[in-house]
C-alpha cells in the first residue's frame, strides 16, 4: 500500500500538469519530461541503486532522521503550534507526511518533492513568459526541466524543491501584479516568498530587494511627476516593508541569522562577525583563514565570495573523481551568468527585468556569505538558479554554436524540434 500513496502522488502530478497545460502542449511536453526525469531519478535511488552519491548525503539523512523523529509525535501533536522554520521546517514537514499516511515509506515525501520541482519549472516559464517572449519562455523551461542537479535535488530528502518553488510562485505572483496590476497578487506575492524564507532566509534577501527598489522607484516617480506610479509604488512597499518587520519581529524564518528580532538581537556589527568568521572545515572548504571584522571588509569580500559560491570548484580544487560532477555543474552556472551579461542591454529596457535581477544578486550575496566549502554551495545555488535561467534569455554562448553552425547534425536537428511551438 505505500508504493500505491507513491504512485497516486505521482499520477496527480501528471494530471495537474495535463490540466495546466490543456490548451498548450509544447509547455506540456517540458512538463512531462520534467517529470520523467525527476521520476526516473527518484526510482533509480530508491529501488534499482540505492545511495546515489548526490555529493549531499549526509545532509539528506539528517533532514530524514530529524523528520522520523518529528513523526514519533503524531499528527494531532505535529499540527500544534510553534512551527519551527528554516531547516527544521523540511524535516517538519516529513513528519507529517508520514504521519498523515501512516508510513514512513521514502518515495512517498520524495514525490511530493518531485511535484513542487515540476511546477518549479511550470513557475519559471510564467515568469520568463512574462519578461521576454513565449519561445524564450519555452527555452528556459527546457533548461530548468533537464538542468542536472535541479533533477536530482528535486527528489532527495532536501529542501531545495520547496524553497524553489514558492519563490518562483512568489516572484511570479510579483510579476503578474507588476505587469498586468493584479492587485492581489502582490499579497499573494508576499505570502509565498514569505514562506520561501521560511525554508531559508535566503528568500528574505530577495523580498529586501523589491523593497529597495521600489522605494527607489518612487523617489523618481515623484522627480519625474508619474503621480499614479508613485502612488502604485508606495502601496507595494508599504506591502514589502509589512512583511519583512513581521518576519523580523517574530523570527519567521530567520534562524541562521538570529531568529526572534534578529537584526534587533545583534546589530550590524555582531550580525557581520557572526557569518563573516572562519567557519570553513572539511575537504571542499575554500577561502580558509577569511574573515570579515566590519562593513569595509562585507564591500570588498562580497565578489570574492560571489564568484567561489558560483563557479566553484576551480580546476586547481579538484581532489577527487566527484569534483568533476561540482566541475560541469561550475560551468553550467558560467554559461548562465554569462549569459545574464550578454543580455543587460534587454535587462535595462524593462524595470520588472531589473527587479529578477536584483532579487537574484540579494539572494547570491546571502548565500555566498552563508556557505563554507562547494559540496554545499553545489546545493545552495540550486535554490537560485530557476531565477538565474529566468533573467537570462540568451542562454548562452553555447546556444548560437549548437543551432547555427551545427546545423546539419541529425542529432541536432532532431533537438531543435523540441524548442519550437
């Protein structure tokens, strides 16, 4: 009966995706795919060849063994106030899967994390789809369905899925209220990256983006005499700030930076030797002996930190076999931000395209200081790279050389048929 709750879990995801996508069957198509993938991958570890090496089992078992003890509890006792956040929320949550299915069969909480990473990729093609065009749109969907450790990441004990998948909702909710002047959704837009930031603050660093740039969206709003915009403008940041002092206030959230009253609890100061001392142990750890003292050291260390979150392992870091695996997933996120520069001059025409990318740099400047060698950070860049793909229509040098000058490839052309309408 516990493989039949697996499968059932499954079978409504493809429902849902071919109820989402009735009248479009090329996102239909990525959809499938996207499924297949996480499926196939969430059955090769489960039942053909267990214990893939994911390069993150140790953390996966620990979020599992902290969810086994939070079912020991029972569902009447689990449902009870307080609700922890940040990691403990995903063991939290496995817990009451399992007590809510009366097993603690493994597929069944990993093909609830395969169904929020397939409507991660449905949330990715919104968002593209409202920023550039329907094939870029297509395009960044494909790359989020297939994108190597995003699949796997979407069916192991982490909570990589969830945190995903409501900051896309969150961030197209954003958008939509934004683009089309939905007003609800602005709330809802809160509401879901909120509980993004619930799984970890890093989702906190993109809702202080949209306020920032709102408030600086109505300062000129008012130079420039756009009194409706002003207007439109305040009340969102009126929403944003709202939202983060509740946060604040309350700790949702915010346990890796001090919980209840965080910034209030510690200071700037504190706050920044707290996360900026040398934390750095194991094999994969990098900038060793680096610390940070005071804000001057936050400004120049920043980009430092910035580019081993996101491109690291270097070549010179290699020490073993599994480092070619952090290698390729290195290039990839290359291609991407290479990609994110190649189209600023788009980026700039549309101040919605301005707000991803704003987001995205908040969120990496979180991460590049909350992370302390490249196994993790391989794990924490998946978190953000739905939104990375978003902001970058061109993906990517390579895409120019595979379709144009290896235009005669059969291999090829059959591909090429899939990013079409």
């Amino acid at each position: 009966m516990d493989h039949v709750y697996t499968a059932i879990i499954l079978l409504v995801t493809l429902l849902l995706v071919r109820l989402f996508t009735n009248e479009d069957r090329a996102l239909g198509k990525v959809l499938f795919w996207a499924l297949v993938a996480r499926a196939g991958i969430m059955i090769l570890d489960s039942y053909i060849y267990p214990g893939l090496p994911y390069l993150t089992a140790r953390d996966a078992s620990r979020f599992h063994s902290v969810g086994l003890g939070f079912a020991e509890m029972g569902l009447a006792e689990l449902l009870l106030p307080p609700y922890p956040t940040g990691s403990a929320l995903y063991a939290y949550w496995i817990g009451i899967v399992y007590s809510l299915f009366g097993t603690t069969e493994q597929t069944v909480v990993k093909a609830f994390n395969v169904m929020a990473g397939v409507f991660t990729v449905y949330n990715g093609y919104h968002i593209s789809r409202m920023l550039w065009t329907r094939n870029i749109a297509i395009q960044n969907a494909w790359i989020l369905a297939l994108f190597p450790l995003l699949v796997v990441y979407s069916q192991n004990f982490l909570r990589e899925a969830f945190f995903a998948f409501f900051l896309t909702l969150g961030i197209k909710y954003f958008m939509s209220w934004y683009k089309r002047g939905r007003t609800h959704h602005i709330f809802l837009a809160i509401l879901s990256i909120s509980l993004s930031s619930a799984f970890h603050v890093g989702a906190l660093m993109s809702l202080l983006a949209l306020a920032v740039y709102n408030i600086w969206l109505f300062v000129h709003s008012l130079f420039t005499g756009q009194t409706y915009k002003a207007g439109r403008t305040v009340f969102s940041t009126v929403v944003l700030l709202a939202g983060l002092f509740y946060m604040n206030a309350t700790g949702w959230g915010l346990p890796s930076i001090g919980g209840e009253g965080a910034l209030q609890e510690f200071g700037v100061e504190e706050l920044i030797e707290e996360r900026g001392g040398d934390r750095r142990t194991g094999r994969a750890a990098y900038l060793v002996g680096m610390t940070a003292n005071n804000p001057v050291d936050v400004v120049w260390q920043t980009p430092i930190r910035a580019a081993y979150f996101l491109f690291s392992p270097f070549p010179w870091m290699m020490g073993s076999i599994w480092d070619l695996v952090g290698l390729f997933d290195a290039l990839l996120y290359l291609s991407i931000f290479f990609g994110i520069y190649k189209s600023m001059p788009l980026i700039r025409q549309d101040p919605a395209r301005v707000i991803l990318l704003l987001m995205l740099i908040g969120m990496v400047i979180t991460f590049a200081w909350g992370v302390t060698n490249y196994g993790t950070g391989m794990r924490h860049r998946a978190k953000i790279v739905t939104v990375a793909v978003c902001a970058a229509p061109y993906f990517y040098p390579f895409r120019k050389l595979v379709f144009d000058k290896a235009r005669r490839s059969w291999q090829v052309v059959y591909t090429s048929k899939w990013f079409r309408k």
